[in-house]
C-alpha cells in the first residue's frame, strides 16, 4: 500500500519507494486503505503541521467518521483533552461507547451551539486546538473556539476554494491557520529526478 501523486486508485503504479510499504499479513485491503488515508491526514495535520504536545485540548469536528476516529485514537495516546462532534444521536453513542468520550464532550455538529459549550467547559478560554471539517458558519464558529497561541488545522476545501474570508481580529490573538492537503504534501516531497 501507499501514495502516488497522480490522485487515482490503482492495483499498480509506478511509485516512489518512500511512500510504500507491505500490507501486514492481519489486514483487510479495506484495512490498508482505511488506515492509509485517515492517519495518514491526521498525521500530517496534528503532528507534524500542528505540532500536537500531550495533554492539550482539541475539538475534532465529525469524529465519528474514519479521520475523526483516527484523531481521537492518536489524541487519547497524547492525553489530550478531547471534545467532539458528531451528526446523530448513534455517531454520539457510537463514541461514548467505543471511545469513553464523556456525553458533556459530545456536541452536534448541525449547528453552532458547540461554540457556547466550549467555551463554557474551558472557562472561556477555548480549545488549543480545533481539527475542522465544517463549512460556512460552522466553520465560522469553530474558528471562534480556538485558544489564544491555538491552532485551526482545516481539512476541508469548500471553504477554501471558494476563497471564503475569515476575521484577521483573531490573529491578533496568535492563532495559526493550517490547512492540510496530503497530496500537496506528497507532491512537494516526491523525487522527481531522472
């Protein structure tokens, strides 16, 4: 399994060797793909673009999702204080029961209510770290969460390529914008040498 540049799925590529590696012999193909994709993002995202130190706190947007669950899995190793939304009241229990979130850390992520709870656990000081996937509004109020010195890792592009502005206030407060795109990551590590 691993990544080439040209944005496909393939059962065969001319690769580089440095992003290749066996499938353990335990895994599915839906396994390889599955963990491939979604730790491979998270990795990229909090570790080595954010810089994850242990025992901060984030809020990971869609955690029940295959990204979500693998940021909370990588946080739980940080001891991080972990505070989530989910689409449905299942995604919800889903994460309460596999994962031990606290039902209080739990927040929908159909509206911007999350914000004022937030806020309201932290004391109003936010979270040090917010993983988003939300849009428009949402996305607006996920900014508002974040921590002075925080950090807003973006994933999604929506926002993005619709070049949607956000409020330069806050960078006042010293918060880092990231946003993630593994494949321009790749790209700009791949040999290219002939």
């Amino acid at each position: 399994m691993g990544f080439d540049i040209t944005r496909c799925f393939a059962s065969s590529i001319n690769a580089n060797e440095n992003f290749v590696t066996h499938i353990p012999e335990h895994w599915s193909m839906d396994d390889a793909i599955t963990i491939l994709s979604t730790y491979s993002t998270v990795w990229y995202g909090l570790i080595e673009r954010a810089n994850l130190k242990r025992n901060e706190s984030i809020l990971i947007h869609s955690g029940a999702g295959g990204v979500g669950q693998s940021a909370i899995i990588i946080c739980q190793y940080y001891n991080c204080d972990i505070y989530v939304t989910v689409g449905t009241e299942e995604k919800k229990q889903f994460l309460m029961n596999e994962y031990n979130i606290p039902e209080e850390k739990i927040f929908s992520s159909r509206d911007i209510v999350f914000k004022q709870k937030i806020k309201q656990l932290t004391r109003g000081k936010g979270v040090d770290l917010v993983l988003n996937s939300l849009t428009g509004d949402k996305l607006d109020a996920s900014y508002e969460c974040v921590a002075n010195r925080g950090r807003f890792v973006e994933l999604g592009k929506y926002d993005q390529v619709l070049n949607k502005q956000i409020g330069m206030f806050d960078f006042l407060r010293d918060i880092s914008f990231i946003g993630v795109a593994v494949d321009m990551c790749l790209f700009e590590t791949q040999d290219f040498a002939v």
